[in-house]
C-alpha cells in the first residue's frame, strides 16, 4: 500500500514517537481521528510502515484491512492477560469504556495503543452501538448524550504521551514526544537474601516491589496466615502469586487456586509452571496451554469458585482477583489454614469494594494473623508511563471521595441537596471524581462503562448532599416504568425490556400487566462518605429524593439482601415485594426489590405486590429459598407492608396447642405452625420473640430444615432440644393471636 500526500511526515513522526517509548520503556498513544476507511487506511500504512512486529499486534473493531490478529468488540477480554506491542481499538461504530481500559493495560513497555476515532471537536455529537445500550425505553438512541465521549477527547487533546493525527488530511495535530529527564528504571531482582522460597523464584521477580510482596507470600509456609496482595494493574501480582504457588508446592504443599473465572488465573498458573519446570519439579508433565492442575511434590491446582463451598482441606489458598468475587464467596475461604488474597485496586474489569469495606473487617476479626502488603511499580513498563496516566483520568479509575477532615462538622441539617447535570459534572473535574469515587468506594463493582453511563444514559439521574462543595453522600436513580400499554404486553408475553429492571420484573416473573405503565425512579446505587456513615445520611438523601420526584408513582430499589440492608430500608419506608430464588451471580446474595409508594397507583402496586408476596413465600422458602440466610428472611418478613391475620381450622388450633404443649409433633402438620410463624414475622411485637427464636420460626417452620440442621445451626445440643424449643415459642404466640383457648382433647 503506498503512502500518499505527504504520507512519510506521519510515518517518521510516529517512528519518532515509538523511538521515545522504547527509549523510556513506556507507552504511547496514538490517535488517528476522520473518517472510518481514512483511518484504517492509515492505521494500516502505519503498522507497515514502522518497526512493530504484527505477530504482537492486535486489532478490535468490525473490519478487516490491517495485517494482524484481528478480533471483534465481544472477544476484547480474550486479549485480557496478554502482552502485545501494539493495540488498535477502532472506536468508529462502538466507542465501550470497558474496552479502552481492558485494552490499554495489555500493552508492552516501548509499544504503542492506537484509537481510530471520528474527528474529535464532533465526536460527542455521533451515535453508535454502544449508545443504542444506553437508550432504555421509553428513550431513543437520540436522547442519549455525549458527554462521556467529549470528556474524553478533552483527555486525548491535553495529557502528555498522546499523539492525534487528522486521517482525513494527514495532518500531524499533536505528536505526543514528551519533554523531561530519564524516566525511573525497574529494578533488577536480588536473590542472594535469606529466604524460604526457592532463590529462582526471587530472580524471576522485575521490581523491588514485588520481592518485598513475594517474602511476605513465604508466611503462608505456615498456618492460621493470611496475606492481601493489594495493587493497580500491571504491577505483576498474578507473577508473585504463581511464584509463590509453585515455591509451595515445590515443598510439598498441596495449593488450590481460584478466580471469578479460570481466565483470571491463568497468568498466575502459567507462572508457577514456569518456575516448577525451571525447578525441574514438575511431574510428568508436559506443555499446556490451559492446565488446571500442576504435579510436583506437592500441587497447585486450579478449583472454579463456585465449588469453594465443597472444597476438600488444601494447605493452602490463593484467591487472584479477589476484590471481583461476592463477600458470601470470600468468607467460605476462611475455613482453610493459609489463604492469600490478591486484589486489584482500580481494575478494567470493575473495581470491587466489597472486599475493602466489607470483607476486610471480618478478615481481621477472624482468626488468622493477617499480613497486607501493596506494590506500586508496573512491570510492563517504566514508572510515569503517560498512558497510564491518561487511562486512569479518562476512565476515572482512580477517581477516590473527598479526603477525611474536609467534611467535619457535617450533619444531615447542615448539608444542600443537588441534582448534578452531566455538563455540571464535565465542568469540574474535582466534583466528578469526588461523586464518582464516592460511588466506586461503596459498592462492590464499578467498571468504566458505569461512568459512560452516569454522563449520557437518558434515564439515569445524579443527587447528592453537599457539604462546602464536596458530596457527603450520593445517589444515583434510574427512571423506569411509564411504558405504553402495548409495551406491557409485550413484555408481559415474553419480550425483555432494557433498563427497567423493577417494572421488567413485576410484569415478566410476577405476571402483573399493567405494572410498567405506572413511573418510578430505581435506586441504582446510594452511597455516603466513610467518615460520616450512620448518622442519618442516606435516610435524608432518600427523603429529598421523594420529594423530588413526588409526581411519580414510586421509589425503587433492587439489591443483594442482606439483613442490615433490609433493615435500613425498611427504615426509609420501603416495602419488599420480591425475594429472588436464586443468588445474584456478583453479589453471591438473594437480591431484594423493595418500593416506596409516591402516589396512589403507587399504593395499589405495593398492594398488590405484597399480597402476592405472601402468597408466594411459604412456597419458595422450603424450596428455592431453603439455603437463604434465615437473617435476611427475618428482616425480609419484618419489612413487609401488612397485616396478616391468622386462620386456622379448628384442627389447625387443636394441633397447635398440642404443639405447645408437648405431645403434639410439627410434622404431622406443618400448615398451621408455618401460618403462625410467618405472622408472627411479619407483624409479631419485635420484642415478643427473641432472635434466636424467630430464627427457629424461619430454618425449622418456613424453610423446613431438619431438626438436626436447625439444632446444629442455633447451638440446641440435640434435635429434640430444638423441638421442645418450638413447642414454647408457639405457646408464647398462641396467647399473642388469642389461639390458646382450643380445646386440647
């Protein structure tokens, strides 16, 4: 393909600009903005043209014209774990955050990450497939904005490192050379320290920071341990814990490694078979590109997390993106005696809090000794690397809340409630990853897509508290419902409907009609400062966006259940209608969905939602629901929006006395004692029963666990102990419902 109108000014400029990156071992980023067939032709001449091996080339998009591995937009995350010397996302008919930042992290120190965009000034003004996501009926594709997309050519004008050519006149705009003195060089290793793991092991490390990460690995040689492993990507963590993995079972030991998924591993286990096969300590085995368990004198092998509850007694665990598994997940893991847990601090795939705000503490209160180290250094290329820089601002990945101190003397009467519009948010760089920080810290998984969307998704809606400027707590909403009548049936015959999740649910799975024409507001997502949790926060942001939004027929919120959860939402005057039968896949939890009622067609939905509830859950609770947490049960019944009453047969009050009393057995008739505890649940005095009582309602009445189980699970030292237990909480609640007065012969 020969090289037009000056074409060799834009070759040499970006030799020259692969010259530097090389030169520092860092990368840089290359924009080629016009139209869709000048930029690939371009692209093209450009991996022709300059000194980049095509084998280590990659591109994503929709055509086909360029001279290397090609993939399309779905398989992005194959290249996840992989290092290429160059990557080319063409953004012209899908421009996916997630993509830039799964992408970005798999090039080399000295290669090159190229964008193929539209011109950038009108690039927020174009609509493509991505776009077409974020509009969820009743919106079009034209109501969606571009506030995400003129941010981040914002981003590729201004920050360092980034070259931006016009493809359509071959005009070198910017040509991303960077100005300052020699970069800091990675440090080699040093193995002549005394240590427990092999000296190979150590001399496979790159950085510093990853031999000090190593030596604190080497204390799961013993038991009751466990070590965090906390980093950004690209600092090498997966290496660490593969070196440490096969240092173990070079010593005999046998260790099970897992992950949200086996791709998550894969790095690490390739590195541990790589330092077995250099140890000459790796069984009988012979190459794998996928292997799932390595033999040495010991093994390192590799159990999908899903079967963590069944695993067998390993010496040992490593969790490698732990941050990414549900809470539920990682408690399970504290039964093993050494654990090590290796965690991503801003992650392309979603950064996981629940590991730091919420398994962490349980992690120090356990009963290992805990040891938590990070590291800093990246080992695909030099430290200040731009790319880097750009990829972390452009995304908000390290978008944090306001620093602790600036909101002292906050209180729920000092602070201003504030809808935030997008451009307000693109206007102040400050507010926005304050906001967006906030948002990432409280919640177990946030990607760079969410960011997309809280800018320029047509129904989702930004509200905070603001104490001095700075949010102290915020919410993100998502408007749903208000769809015709025809949409309704649709959706009420089979059809999915995008981004209305409550209404989606209340019509497909619990057959009520008309439920998607009345309007609602979901709560996506709420969140308020560390420093001032718990003294009210939320409650009066919940409070302001009733008020707010008065004109709709309610408030939503659909979430992983668990009992604080539930109570803090019944607290704001939510009401469950719907228990999942099955565990959310991020949360590892029931989710809940639970309404506030706004108008009177808002009453009527919740109900008639609760009634169907009630209907529905003596079913699913000794069924779908028999593993629930009887915790969140509880909370769940004690947050439901009636008043049941009691009807029983004059058997049923026969066989309930007799239970009292002694000589009655709960199985012989379950129906009437299951009436009564799930009564008693729902509307009994909250101090009437004790929590451990109303525990014994939920596993042995609702959930119809065996008396063994329940016994074992509540600390009764036998079945029948358990039984006689029953017997006295239904005599306390026979009084309570006037039941006591039946006949007992």
């Amino acid at each position: 393909m020969g090289l037009l109108r000056g074409d060799t000014t834009v070759i040499d400029q970006v030799r020259a600009l692969l010259a530097q990156a090389r030169e520092d071992d860092q990368r840089r980023l290359l924009v080629l903005s016009g139209r869709p067939a000048n930029t690939r032709e371009l692209a093209a001449e450009i991996l022709d043209g300059v000194d980049l091996p095509l084998g280590e080339t990659s591109y994503v998009g929709p055509a086909d014209s360029l001279q290397c591995e090609t993939l399309g937009y779905n398989r992005a995350a194959d290249l996840l774990g992989t290092t290429r010397s160059a990557v080319v996302l063409d953004c012209h008919e899908r421009c996916e955050p997630n993509h830039i930042g799964q992408l970005v992290g798999t090039v080399d120190g000295g290669g090159l990450f190229v964008l193929l965009t539209p011109p950038l000034d009108t690039w927020s003004e174009r609509r493509d497939d991505f776009d077409e996501t974020l509009a969820v009926p009743p919106f079009e594709t034209a109501d969606v904005t571009g506030w995400f997309r003129k941010r981040l050519a914002g981003t590729l004008d201004t920050h360092r490192g980034v070259a931006v050519v016009d493809a359509d006149t071959r005009t070198v705009e910017r040509n991303g050379l960077v100005e300052y003195g020699p970069p800091a060089r990675r440090q080699g290793s040093d193995s002549s320290a005394d240590h427990s793991f092999p000296g190979e092991a150590y001399d496979r490390c790159i950085t510093a920071d990853q031999r000090a990460a190593l030596d604190s690995l080497e204390a799961l040689c013993d038991t009751g341990e466990a070590v965090v492993v906390e980093a950004n990507r690209g600092r090498g963590k997966s290496a660490i814990a593969g070196f440490a993995a096969a240092s173990l079972a070079h010593a005999g030991h046998d260790i099970v490694v897992t992950g949200p998924q086996y791709r998550n591993v894969a790095t690490l286990i390739e590195h541990a078979q790589g330092l077995l096969a250099e140890l000459e300590s790796l069984d009988g085995a012979r190459p794998d590109d996928n292997p799932r368990v390595l033999d040495s004198h010991g093994t390192v092998r590799y159990v999908p997390v899903e079967d963590l509850d069944s695993l067998d007694s390993p010496d040992c665990l490593i969790v490698d993106e732990a941050a990414a598994l549900p809470v539920r997940r990682l408690e399970s893991t504290l039964a093993v005696p050494s654990v090590a847990y290796i965690t991503t601090t801003h992650g392309y795939e979603g950064t996981g809090r629940g590991f730091a705000v919420r398994f962490r503490e349980r992690l120090r209160d356990g009963q290992h000794d805990v040891t938590e180290v990070g590291l800093s250094t990246p080992v695909r290329h030099a430290p200040g690397d731009p790319v880097e820089v750009w990829s972390f601002r452009a995304l908000a990945l390290d978008a944090h809340p306001p620093v602790s101190g600036v909101l002292a003397g906050a209180s729920p009467e000092s602070v201003t409630f504030r809808r935030l519009s997008s451009e307000q948010l693109c206007a102040d760089e400050t507010l926005l990853r304050e906001v967006f920080g906030l948002l990432v810290f409280a919640h177990y998984r946030t990607e760079p897509n969410d960011l997309m969307r809280l800018l320029d998704a047509p129904n989702v809606s930004v509200h905070g508290l603001f104490q001095d400027g700075h949010p102290v707590s915020v919410a993100l909403l998502s408007q749903e419902g208000g769809l015709s009548p025809d949409t309704c049936k649709r959706v009420y015959e089979g059809e999915r409907i995008r981004g209305n999740m409550i209404p989606d649910v209340l019509t497909s799975q619990l057959r009520d009609r008309s439920a998607g024409e009345t309007l609602g507001y979901r709560v996506m997502r709420i969140a308020t400062h560390g420093d001032v949790r718990s003294v009210g926060f939320g409650s009066r942001l919940l409070d302001e966006l009733a008020r707010e939004y008065s004109d709709a027929d309610w408030l939503g919120v659909g979430y992983g259940a668990t009992a604080d959860l539930v109570a803090f939402w019944r607290q704001n005057d939510f009401a469950p209608v719907h228990l999942s039968t099955t565990r959310n896949r991020r949360s590892g939890e029931h989710s809940v969905i639970m309404l506030r009622p706004l108008s009177p067609a808002g009453e009527e939905l919740l109900s008639t939602h609760t009634e169907w509830f009630l209907e529905r859950l003596p079913e699913t609770l000794p069924d779908a629901l028999a593993d629930a947490d009887t915790d969140v049960v509880r909370a769940v019944c004690r947050a439901v929006e009636t008043t049941p009453t009691v009807e029983v047969s004059e058997f049923g009050r026969r066989h309930l006395v007799s239970v009292a009393s002694g000589p009655g057995i709960f199985e012989t008739a379950p129906g009437p004692v299951r009436s009564l505890a799930l009564a008693a649940l729902v509307d009994g005095p909250e101090s009437s029963l004790l929590a451990r009582e109303e525990r014994l309602l939920v596993g042995r009445c609702l959930q119809l666990r065996p008396a063994e189980t329940v016994a074992a699970n509540l600390d009764y030292d036998a079945a029948s102990t358990c039984n006689r237990a029953l017997g006295g909480v239904v005599e306390t609640l026979l009084g309570e419902y006037d039941l006591d007065d039946a006949e007992s012969n």
